[in-house]
C-alpha cells in the first residue's frame, strides 16, 4: 500500500473515531417546567427519566418554579443557566412572551432551546413538543355540549394568562361552542390564577356572579380542582355539567363521584421523553425533522378511567 492511500485510511480511521467519540459524549440538558406542585410534571419527569436512562450520555438538571405564575422566578432559572457547559434547555414556558428575551440570550451563547408543554413567541426555539391543546379544548367543548343537548348556559375557568397551551385550549372551546352549539353561551370566561388556592377562590366568585349556569370547563390540573372544591363549597358538584383537564386522584375521585363529568387527560410521560429525544438531538447538531411535535389527548369519564390504557397515562407511580 502506498504513502498516499495509508494518508487516507488512517484519515478515514481517526475521523470514525471522532465521530462515534462525539456521538458518545455526554451532553448536559436543563429541563425547566412551568411548576412542582401539580401531578402533571410528575408525570412528566418519568418520561423525562426514561428517556435520560434509554439515551445513556445525557447529564439532566430539573429545576422548575413553585408555581405556574411565578414567571419572574421562571426568567431567573433560565438566566442561572445560560452558562457554558449548558447544551440544551427543555422549558415548559409559564408566559409565552415574557421568557423570549431570557431564551433569546441563551441561544445566542449556542445553547439549544426547546419549547415542551406550552408555547413560547418566535423562532429562537428549535422544536415544540406539546399536546394539541386547541383540539383539546374542541374536545372539551363537544363532550360539555353533548351532556347540556347544545343548549344552556355554561363559563370557562381559565389559569395565567399568557400561558399558550391553556389559552390554545380555551380558543378551542371557544370557536367549537360558536360553530357546533350556537345554542349554548359562554356568560363567563375568567382568569383564575396559577395556584389552587387561587383557582378555588375565583371559581367561588364567578359562581356566585352567575348563579343560573348549566355547565362549567375549567383549563388545567389547578383551575380544575380549585373549580371542583369552589362547587362542593357552593353545594353544586354533581350538580353543574364539569369537564376539567388533567388527572390526579383527588380530580379522580371527583369524577367516580359523578361531580366530574369529563377530564381531557394529555400524555406528560410521553411528552418528556420526546423533549428529551429532541434537546439531545439538538445538542448534537442533528437534523430536525419536525418543528412541532404532538403527543395524545384522551377524554376520561367514569366508564373508562379504570381501563388499564388510560390508568397507564394517569399514574405517577407505575
């Protein structure tokens, strides 16, 4: 073999082995959700984990506000982490267009930003992996509509506003009412805050404010359960029609106590493993295939919540 062909096989030799060297390096992601006090991000980071564990070169740092309102604390985090040595940032974002400016300088330092969950304003982020939650809140509205027989009286308890993914999901229950119920009229549709607490006490009110109601939706896991403890407060669960979104055993038992009539149920686990496949994908400089990416939506009731399928996506221990 000649000088000029050992030139290039060892070339060809060293260039594998950077290459399987930089595939196999571990890269750092800092996943950053929107709360730590809701079932929901539980349920995320088990995908979250799994994912990590299947990838085997990822190093993860989960830090996360208290609250799904505490934007400021939210911006704070993602500043503490736009440093060298951070590959990627997975953020669940608590105000579509507060975080740009901190996610903007991130990206400018070469870190990869992912969207997960709820939607951040501009590009600077690589890919959003999220429910579809204007079909979600089309789902919402259809099964409402279907126990009120498209007429009546119904509000919509909101959480933050700001917050893209429930905002998305009260524009769906919005424009089905308008274009499949006519019949039915939304006579409230309030922000309720980002904490149960919070929740409960404007869910007291709007249903003091609108006392001849029919049905009620309210957005999220928070909004949820402080509107089912403001009816049991009131004496009016199992009384009003109720869809909620999200799942946890106290919004279950709500449900097989029929003061629950319906919960839209997303697949967090799901949604954390395909954020976690993404930011390493990022972080490795590999081809993006798809900016957006969706995961499930599924409407729980009382006649199938204990079907091992939907059991699977609601718990936080299996």
């Amino acid at each position: 073999m000649n000088q000029f062909f050992r030139t290039v096989l060892v070339g060809c030799v060293s260039l594998l082995l950077c290459t399987a060297q930089a595939a196999e390096k571990d890269v750092n992601i800092v996943f950053i959700p929107k709360s730590s006090d809701q079932v929901f991000w539980e349920l995320m980071r088990i995908g979250v984990d799994k994912a990590v564990q299947d990838d085997g070169h990822v190093k993860l740092t989960w830090r996360g506000p208290a609250h799904n309102d505490d934007t400021d604390s939210q911006i704070k985090i993602v500043q503490l982490y736009t440093k060298p040595g951070v590959d990627a940032i997975l953020i669940a974002p608590t105000d579509r267009a507060r975080l740009v400016g901190s996610v903007q300088k991130a990206v400018a330092m070469g870190i990869k930003v992912i969207a997960v969950d709820s939607g951040l304003d501009g590009n600077q982020h690589l890919n959003f992996v999220t429910s579809d939650n204007y079909a979600g809140g089309q789902l919402a509205a259809k099964t409402l509509a279907g126990l009120l027989h498209n007429q009546g009286k119904v509000a919509m308890l909101r959480t933050v506003a700001g917050s893209a993914s429930t905002d998305d999901r009260a524009q769906g229950f919005v424009d089905y009412l308008k274009e499949k119920a006519p019949k039915i009229t939304l006579v409230a549709d309030v922000y309720g805050g980002g904490s149960i607490g919070k929740a409960r006490h404007s869910a007291v009110q709007l249903l003091a404010t609108h006392p001849g109601i029919n049905g009620v939706f309210a957005v999220n896991e928070s909004s949820t359960d402080g509107m089912l403890r403001a009816l049991r407060d009131k004496g009016l669960a199992g009384k009003l029609r109720f869809i909620g979104f999200d799942a946890t055993d106290f919004l279950l038992a709500g449900l097989e106590q029929q003061e629950i009539h319906g919960l839209v149920i997303q697949n967090p686990t799901q949604m954390g493993y395909k954020g976690i496949q993404a930011a390493a994908a990022a972080a490795r400089n590999q081809a993006i295939q798809n900016r957006t990416i969706f995961t499930d939506i599924t409407m729980v009731t009382r006649a199938n919540y204990k079907t091992p399928e939907i059991q699977k996506l609601m718990c936080s221990r299996c």
